[in-house]
C-alpha cells in the first residue's frame, strides 16, 4: 500500500493539477493537505500585514470547494495551521506516507518551505510547475537569460514556446479511512469578517466551480470575449474585464484552462484583437513570475532590479492619507475607497494609485505594494510586486520616468465622473469640468462615504504639473 500527501498551495481545484495527477498515478492512497503557515498569517512589513481578511475569506471558500471536489472523487481532506514541514513530517508519520506531491512556487518564501519539506527522511519529495501559462522548460531562455524588457520575451515565447495540454481530473481517489477534518473559520484564524460593501463590481466567491462560473459567463453566456481590448480599461461594472485574477491568484483555475478556453472559443465564436489581448495578459503574468525567478529577492529591495536609487521618505501623514483615500484627488480617493471596502481595484486604478504615491507624494513604493498585498483579494506576489516596481521606475519599465497625469488619466477613463461619483457620493451634482480637479480637505467632519473620510470642500490647484 503506497500513500502520498498532496500538499495544496496555490493551486486550489482538481483540474489541471499536475500534482494531484501524478499523485493519483503513483499511490493507492493519497492524502490531501492545506497548511496556513503560522509564521506568515500575522507577519508585518512597512506597516501592514501579509494577509488581509477578504483574501482569507476567498481562500477559505476555495478550500471548502476544493474538500467537496475531492470528496466527490473519493477522497478526505485535511486543513492545517502550523509550519509546512512539520505538519507534514507528522501526516507522513501518522499514515505511514512515503511520497509529498505539491505545486512549485517561486519566491524566497515559499522556497524556503520546499527546502525544508524536501529535507524530511522519510519521504521522496515531487514539485510541479502549474501557476505559469508557459512551463519554465519551454520557455526559450534558462531562467538567468530572461530578458528585461516583456516585448522581448513576449515575442520570443510567442515564436517559440508552446502552452502544454492541461491534466484532467483523475476518476477516482482513495484516502485512509477517517482521514479528514474541519476547515477553520475566519475567526480561529485570527481574523474578523470585512464584508464587501454593496457598492462592489463583483463579489468574489472562492473556488474552483465559481473560477469555472465565471469563464463560462464572461467567454459563453455574454461573449464578453470579443471586446475585452476595448473594454479592459474600464473602472465601473462587472464585465469591462474578465476579472479572473482572484482565481488565478489563488489557483482555483490554471492560465492553461484559460488559453484553452480562449482557443475554444476562437474557433466557435471569433478570433481577434480581443482574444489575443486576454493571451497577452497571460503572457505578462508569467513575465513577472519570471522576472521574481531571475532576481529573487532583489524584487522587494528599495532600489529594485534596477538598482536605482529611489524616493524614499515614509510621511505617514502622506501614507495614511494614500490609504485612506483622503488625498483630495477625487480619482485617487475614489480608487482606494474602492479597494478599502471591496478587496478590488481595476489595473487602471492600480496604475494610477501606484504612481501618486511614488511620483506625486514622493512615497517608498514599497509601502504601497505591501498595503495591496493586505488588502486585494487577487493579491499574487511577483505581478503585485512586479508592477509596483514597475511603476516607480526600479523595475521592468525599459522607459525612464514615466509618469502618470492623474487629472489627465481621470478625465479620459472617467470622463463623466461616474467613477468618482460612485465612491464618492458626496461629489454627486459637480460639473464635469470641476469633478476630478483636486480639492481642498476640510477636516474634522465625517463624510457619508467613507471609514474615516473628510468632506471635499472646493475645488484647488496645488501642483504645478496640472
């Protein structure tokens, strides 16, 4: 009787999961585990925390999918709090389990948790690539030779690499018997519930089958597909994107199920600029997996890949008043609004946000990347990480200051203010002309808006760039 664990990690679903696959070819039993690593839970950088309670929910949600899946298959689960490889090294003891399959990861973290899993005695350790579109040994490059620029790398895997064909779900599995527990609440964890504000464009639901609900909506039920290049740059609604970041994030459905999708549907709907631009987007998710493979740990330091020497001062008055959305710039207030109270923000937003905090305010970008690692719901560390530093000129940018005009960047992309007026209802009944102009704070009032809001008392101009 052969037994292996399969330990999840971000690659919460039973489709295309290469590690649940082999894991079902090799062993008679298998023994699926997901561990939250205690040490992490609760970590704090630059004033905020690793995991922020809307992106535990969503993984919570996903786990109890992911426990009816395999339960449909034959299977028990188990989830765990405690350091990886000691939860491990028990279950493998306790079942007598020779063999570990999981998901390979790619940053300094997550690594460090392989070395040491893969350092226990008693089992043989098997690591999977399944977060990136393309395999790593497919790829025309070795991970050092990766280049700098994207458009470099686009066209040559474009050219040269071919997406691999997903794994499908095993027919059958078999746990010991009575192998299994309860999944935690938000609350054992250490967390309270932060509900979504109504207002939301999308309220996201962890799991595998909503992952699947949503592909078959955005591709099928709309045809939403065919626009997405036209439309990807919107701020309000639930189908200007696709909006399948929180599931990729947490790997409740693979970027390779998506390019099939999206082959699929080219070759019963349409092919065009729109469908390739999803691709693309792909593309450039791997990118950033890749750029965090190459450099490592020089992705969090100050001056980035670049070795630059960036701003970095740290106002907290400045960076409460960012987080906070109480800067006076309606856009940007009416961004952070959105991402306090929702766990989401557009990739526009996200430019924007990013780029007042370091350009305008002056900020280190890195207290900007690490508030979005607490707060989005679809966090992933080398694309959060990657276009922060992107965007503060220590990164991937082959053009040097760049810089983004936030009055100019609101006027085109909310060109009626219905955006800021969302978020910001206060601001309803302003002209156009004036509404995303900054305004002039007046403190000490509580506005009808926002957590701790200050009401926008009229219209200034303090920056000579505007």
């Amino acid at each position: 009787m052969k037994r292996g664990i399969v330990w999840f990690r971000n690659d919460l679903r039973i489709t295309d999961n290469e590690a649940l696959s082999r894991a079902a070819e090799k062993c008679d039993e298998i023994l699926p585990v997901y561990i939250f690593d205690n040490t992490y839970l609760k970590t704090e950088r630059y004033g905020s925390i690793k995991f922020g309670a809307r992106r535990i929910q969503f993984i919570l949600q996903s786990l109890n999918d992911l426990r009816s899946s395999l339960g449909r298959l034959g299977a028990g689960f188990r989830v765990e709090v405690g350091k990886a490889h000691e939860v491990l090294e028990q279950i493998a003891e306790t079942f007598e389990a020779t063999e570990i399959f999981a998901q390979k990861e790619a940053m300094k973290e997550e690594l460090e948790q392989q070395e040491l899993v893969s350092g226990l005695t008693n089992c043989s350790t098997h690591f999977f690539h399944g977060h990136s579109l393309y395999h790593p040994d497919d790829i025309p490059f070795d991970i050092q030779s990766v280049p700098d620029i994207f458009s470099n790398f686009r066209k040559k895997c474009e050219k040269m690499a071919e997406v691999r064909p997903i794994f499908g779900i095993p027919q059958s599995l078999k746990s010991p018997e009575g192998y299994g527990n309860e999944t935690p609440s938000l609350q054992e964890l250490g967390f309270e519930k932060k509900p979504i504000h109504q207002k939301a464009a999308i309220h996201f639901k962890g799991g595998e089958r909503e992952a699947r609900k949503r592909l078959e909506h955005y591709f099928w039920s709309t045809e939403n597909l065919s626009t997405y290049k036209y439309t990807r740059n919107g701020l309000l609604g639930i189908d200007y994107s696709s909006k399948f970041s929180a599931w990729l994030s947490a790997g409740c459905i693979s970027p390779r199920m998506i390019f099939s999708e999206v082959k699929n549907y080219e070759k019963s709907i349409k092919k065009n600029s729109s469908t390739y631009w999803l691709l693309f987007e792909l593309i450039w998710r791997d990118y950033f997996r890749y750029v965090g493979m190459k450099y490592g740990n020089e992705l969090f330091y100050p001056g980035g890949i670049r070795n630059e020497k960036p701003f970095h001062k740290t106002d907290q008055r400045k960076l409460h008043a960012w987080k906070d959305g109480e800067t006076g710039i309606p856009f940007i207030d009416a961004n952070m609004k959105e991402l306090n109270q929702t766990g989401f923000m557009s990739n526009r937003g996200r430019q924007n946000v990013a780029s007042y905090l370091v350009k305008d305010l002056k900020q280190d970008w890195r207290f900007g990347a690490a508030y979005f690692e607490q707060e989005l719901i679809d966090y992933d560390v080398t694309s959060n990480w990657g276009n922060w530093a992107y965007v503060a000129g220590v990164g991937n940018d082959p053009r040097e200051n760049r810089y983004f005009n936030i009055i100019s960047q609101a006027s085109r992309y909310d060109e009626k203010g219905e955006y800021v007026k969302h978020w910001l209802p206060l601001l309803e009944g302003i002209p156009k002309e004036q509404i995303h102009k900054p305004w002039e704070l007046s403190g000490g009032q509580k506005s009808k808006y926002g957590l701790h809001g200050t009401v926008y008392a009229k219209p200034v101009f303090f920056n000579s760039k505007w």
